[in-house]
C-alpha cells in the first residue's frame, strides 16, 4: 500500500527561534573565520583584495597567458632553463638573506626576467645590486605640477621609444613613487620635464629641487637575462591598475613568457588557507595524502550517508512510511495522513504493514 507522508511528519528538524538566531550566528561566524583565513591586508598582499592589494595582478598575469605561480620561497625560482619565466617583486618589507640573492642573481645570469618595483624601502636596490644590476632606485617622492592624475603626487610619466614592455601604453600613472637613476640601463618610461623630486619633504617645488623629465622605468641585461626597474610598486595595486595605461603595462611585464612568479617570499606572510592550498600544489606527497584522505573518508561516510538519503528520498516520493518504525509509530503516522478513519481500519492497516517487513526484508 503507498502511503504519503503528511508536513507532519518531515524528517527536517523543528528550530525554535533562539535556536534559528544562534545557527545563523554560527554560520555568519564560520563565514568570516574563513574568509579572514584566506584573505590577507598587508599592502601589496597578493590576497588583499583591497586598494592597496595585488590580488588582481594575478588576474592581469593569467589574462596574458602566463602560468602564475605565488611565490613564498626563493626556492621557487627555476634553477635551469628560466628563460620562459618572469619574477617579480614588490618592494620587499624584509631584506633578502646572501644564499637568496645567490639565487636570484643565478636565475637572472641563467636567462630570466626579474621585475623589481620599489620606492622609499632600502631592499630593492640591495637585491639590483646582488643580481650586478646597474640601476638603482632615487627614494624621494617625485612631484609633477602640469602633468598628473588628479594631483601632483600622481604624476603622468611616457614611454620612450618602441619597445614590447610599453606597446599600446600612452601614460603611466605614479602614486606617490620615486625615479630610478639609470646608469647604463636603457630608459622606458620619463616623468615630464616639469617633474622635480622633494628632497626637503615639503610636497612644493623650492630651494635646489630642479625640474628635469627622470626615469621611472628601465631595462637591462644581467648575464643572458633582465632587470626591469619600476620606481613605484603601488603602480601595480588593485585601485591603481585602472589608472592611464597600468594594466596594460603590467600585462606587456609578462607577455611573451610562460611562467610568472609573483615573488611574495619577503612582502609578509599569506593568510593561512592560502598558505595550505599553496603548499598542496607544490608537494605531490601532500596532494597525494589529501586525495587519499578524502577517498577514505567518503567510503567511511558511503554507507551511512546511502542509508539515510535512499530513506528520505523514499519518503519523498510518497512511498511506504519508514520501514524502521514501531507499530505505535505505523499508527501515528496514519491517524495523521488519514483522520477519517476509524481505529479498526488504522489497525487493520497498521498490521499489513507490520507484516510485510519480513517479505520485503528476504526479497532484498
């Protein structure tokens, strides 16, 4: 006999409503824990999605074609054959170790691509000159009265000459950066010649500061790789990468390479869940033991889970009613699905159901 199950008897909980408020709370609790355990806020973190973040400049490198690897050891840097792979690095907040210079000077020698952007920190002009770089970064904020964004601490600066770092890029806009002294590197990208750097802190134009269009960008070989220096790391933040032609820049950094290694290794840590995923992708035996553990668990589960899902899919559809039930339980449930009837017919019914348990038990 099919019998339909009645509201009455879903198998979903019934909640009060302290207790709706309280698993809402812990589902908005939960939320948060794991969104703070995957985000990250120091500015230029690749997980900050805010203004000063880079999140999106991973985005900008997959969109030109590059394989984007968050870099959080030298290590990652290719030993051989790095000349398909770009590495860049964003004003580092602690100073690289010798071995670590070591080893970026020898990927650099080997035929990579290193991107260095700094401005008033000291560690960016250390590892240029580890890697035998001829540029080095000015370290005072550079003004522009004529030519700027929305003030003279955003100032525009051009590419010169025809080169695939700035191909389609008209204007550059700066946030607060500094020059690169170019020595021997070829220029890329000048301020106006109505730029001048504020020696004295003062944000105005006096005293020995001279207008003079300067280097912001530059590009030279190091062995049979580059050093690309950009004198401003806020240049590739989230809120500054719609400014003038920025992404365009950032994505002509690299183009035309297979690998980009966005070199967090000193720029602070990465949040927690970012961390873990991070490390799965770089250990084989890590992913190995998640796929394992995960399998394991689903077969543990299999059962149990089978069990519970047939039953209520069974009662769904308005099958028989739960075959586990007590004959008080029989009863109940169909004094509900039929107030109508009278006690001998629910007892009658109760007992045809009761009986047919052990016929279907040795059909199945």
């Amino acid at each position: 006999m099919a019998l339909t199950p009645s509201p009455d008897d879903s198998w979903l909980p019934s909640l009060t409503l302290p207790q709706l408020l309280l698993a809402a709370y812990t589902a908005f609790t939960v939320i948060a824990l794991v969104y703070a355990a995957s985000t990250s806020s120091p500015a230029f973190g690749a997980y900050n999605s805010q203004w000063d973040g880079t999140d999106e400049l991973r985005t900008v490198a997959a969109d030109a074609g590059a394989n984007v690897t968050v870099g959080t050891n030298v290590s990652q840097y290719p030993a051989s054959d790095p000349d398909d792979t770009v590495a860049v690095v964003l004003s580092p907040a602690e100073p690289y170790s010798s071995s670590e210079r070591t080893r970026i000077a020898e990927f650099v020698r080997s035929g990579g691509t290193l991107v260095v952007a700094e401005d008033y920190r000291p560690h960016g002009n250390d590892l240029l000159a580890a890697v035998g770089a001829d540029a080095r970064f000015d370290g005072r904020p550079v003004y522009d009265n004529r030519n700027y964004y929305r003030n003279a601490s955003l100032p525009k600066a051009t590419p010169v000459g025809n080169y695939s770092e700035t191909a389609g890029v008209d204007t550059i806009v700066l946030n607060y950066g500094t020059t690169v002294r170019a020595g021997n590197a070829t220029t890329l990208v000048t301020t106006s010649e109505y730029a001048y750097l504020d020696t004295d802190g003062n944000g105005a134009l006096d005293g020995e500061e001279q207008l003079a269009s300067r280097p912001v960008v530059t590009s030279e070989s190091v062995g049979d790789g580059r050093v690309i220096a950009v004198s401003d790391p806020s240049l590739f933040v989230n809120a500054m990468l719609d400014r003038g032609d920025n992404r365009r820049f950032a994505r002509n950094l690299v183009a035309d390479h297979d690998t980009a290694l966005l070199d967090y290794s000193h720029a602070g840590s990465v949040p927690p869940v970012a961390a873990a995923v991070l490390a799965v992708q770089r250990s084989d035996v890590l992913l190995l033991f998640c796929g394992v553990a995960l399998v394991g668990a689903l077969f543990a589960y299999d059962r149990r889970l089978d069990a519970f899902l047939r039953e209520r899919l069974r009662e769904a559809r308005g099958r028989e009613p739960n075959p586990h039930l007590s004959r008080e339980g029989v009863k109940k449930y169909l004094r509900a699905r039929h107030p109508d009837w009278e006690a001998a017919q629910v007892e009658r019914v109760t007992e045809a159901v009761i009986k047919q348990r052990p016929e279907r038990q040795r059909n199945d």
